[in-house]
C-alpha cells in the first residue's frame, strides 16, 4: 500500500462480532480492533459516533503502538469526527479500538472507525484469525469499561488482552431479560456469543436485571439455567465462567422484593448442577471492585476499580 492509500472501510476487524455496514459508519463490537503493521509516521482518521448526545465523556478510539497506549480520541460533536495522530518512526504494529457501546433507548450508540488515511511508508493489514484460546465477555456497561478515565485501554476487558485474546459482546444498561426473556431472543444471543468461536465464555450479567427492575430473581434464575444450556449444547467444549454481580453501594430489595443478593443466589444454584462445563465465579469476593473505594458512583468501578477486576479475572482464568 502507497502511502496516500485510504482504506475507506477496514472490514477485517479482530475481536468483532458485527459485520453490518451502516450509512455513515461501520458498527463493531465493543472494543474491537483494527490491527495492521506499518511504517508510516502519520495517520488521518475519519469516525462516526452517536453517543456524544448521551455520552460525551465516552467517545473514545484508543490508539495502541506495539500493544502499548499511544493516544486516546475524544470526539467534541456527534457524527462525523476527524483526527491527527502521529506515529513512531520505524516499523511498528498499531491497533484502533472501538470504544464503549450503550443502549437507553432502542437505538445502539457508540463510536465507530469510518476510515482510515496514512503518510509515509507502507502499511499491511493483519487478518485476524479464530483463536481457540479466545475468551468471550458478555456483560453490560460494567464490561464496556464505564466509568475507567479511558475505557478503550482502562476497561477490565482490554487489560485481560495483554494475557489472553478477548472479544466483548457487552453495551451499557444491558440485562438478560434484553436477550433471553424469550426463547428466540436467547437463540439469538447464543448464536452471537457461539460465532466468536471461543474457548470458554465470561458472563458478567445480572446487576441490571436487578436494578433495571426487569423481572424476578426467580424469572432471572430460570433463563439464565436455560442459557448456560444452550450455549453448551453450541460450543460443547467450551468452559462457561458465571460470575455473579459485583457489589453495590445499595442492594436493598426492588419491586419484586428481591435483593441483588437473590439474584447471585440464582446464578449459583444454575452452576450446582453444571459443573461439569460451568464454574462459579463469586463477585463479591474482595478481589473483586467493592463499595465504596473501588466504585465511583455506587455501581460502576474507578480506573482503579477496573485495574483490580482485571486481576481477579486473570487469576480466575490462570493467565
């Protein structure tokens, strides 16, 4: 590639579970990445992001150098949003990440890489491959690294791919019941979860069905059971990690009288007779983020806090 090559649409995306072309920009998963090697020393980015109206904080692309942070975009408008970045000389791989996804309404927001122009030097695109080492997180906005000063290198989920690839299917206000509150919605999200190809499945899930108020412990218990069942007759060889809600500032009971801790109660006895592909992860362990320091608003970790999720994870999984 020469060096006034634009790549109008980078369509090999790492770590992605959406492949849908939009009107003025391309959706990804949370935290995907566009990875390729190169020698220029300057890049021209063109981005799309819808969240700014909701979000502003939270308009992120990070930029990462030989798997180190180079530089984290912050969009000032919605839409469209062009950037500079300047690069190291010499011969280097580079990563755009795909920052923070949510969903308050029925649109998806989130911000998305449109394309993407380099000067100086010759740039190769890395082809990701299906990795059967792969992990993947499905959570809500605790996942998509909210509340981290910088979610596309700060979040617990991105941290872990400095040990072990990890691909996020996770948005902000997400609950179970968003997926599984009906036999074809939960055939849906294995089907999602299943194309990663992963080795073993994160589900991180729970504390807004809880505080959403979006059904029962019980009603909870019963998909989440059902779940765990579909996605082992899909991917029959992968280990199934289900850790229950980290804690809150405020657990009191919601409109069904429960507390959150009745909702990890469900969690747990769906585990107790599954353990031959499911282990139970307890969130309320102090390796965990607790209340209050590890917290910054009673639910979502600090930086800090997501610094300290990594490494419970990591010591979880043993990488």
């Amino acid at each position: 590639m020469t060096s006034s090559y634009a790549v109008t649409d980078p369509t090999n995306l790492h770590d992605n579970g959406y492949t849908t072309d939009q009107t003025n920009y391309r959706e990804s998963s949370v935290f995907a990445r566009w990875v390729f090697r190169t020698d220029a020393t300057y890049m021209h980015l063109k981005t799309w992001n819808t969240i700014y109206g909701s979000y502003p904080a939270w308009t992120h692309i990070g930029v990462l150098v030989n798997e180190a942070l180079n530089t984290t975009l912050e969009a000032v408008a919605a839409n469209a949003q062009q950037f500079e970045v300047t690069l190291p000389a010499g011969h280097k791989a580079v990563e755009l990440v795909a920052g923070l996804q949510s969903k308050p309404a029925a649109t998806l927001l989130g911000t998305f890489l449109k394309s993407v122009y380099f000067a100086g030097g010759i740039t190769k695109q890395i082809s990701p491959s299906t990795l059967s080492d792969r992990v993947v997180v499905y959570g809500d906005s605790i996942t998509v690294g909210a509340n981290a000063t910088y979610p596309t290198s700060e979040g617990w989920p991105v941290l872990l791919r400095a040990n072990i690839p990890i691909a996020v299917e996770a948005w902000g206000y997400r609950t179970l019941y968003d997926d599984a509150h009906t036999v074809p919605l939960r055939a849906a999200l294995v089907a999602q979860l299943a194309s990663f190809g992963p080795g073993a499945i994160w589900l991180a899930i729970g504390t807004n069905d809880y505080g959403l108020e979006e059904w029962s412990a019980a009603d909870f218990g019963t998909a989440y059971a059902a779940l765990m069942d579909d996605l082992h007759v899909a991917l029959p060889s992968a280990t199934i990690y289900c850790q229950t809600p980290i804690e809150r500032t405020d657990e009191s009971a919601n409109i069904f009288g429960d507390t959150l801790g009745d909702y990890r109660t469900q969690i747990a006895t769906a585990v107790s007779t599954r353990t031959a592909f499911a282990i139970l992860v307890d969130g309320t362990d102090v390796a965990f983020p607790q209340s209050p320091g590890d917290l910054d608003d009673g639910t979502h970790p600090t930086t800090a806090g997501h610094a300290k999720y990594y490494a419970a994870v990591k010591a979880v999984l043993g990488v």
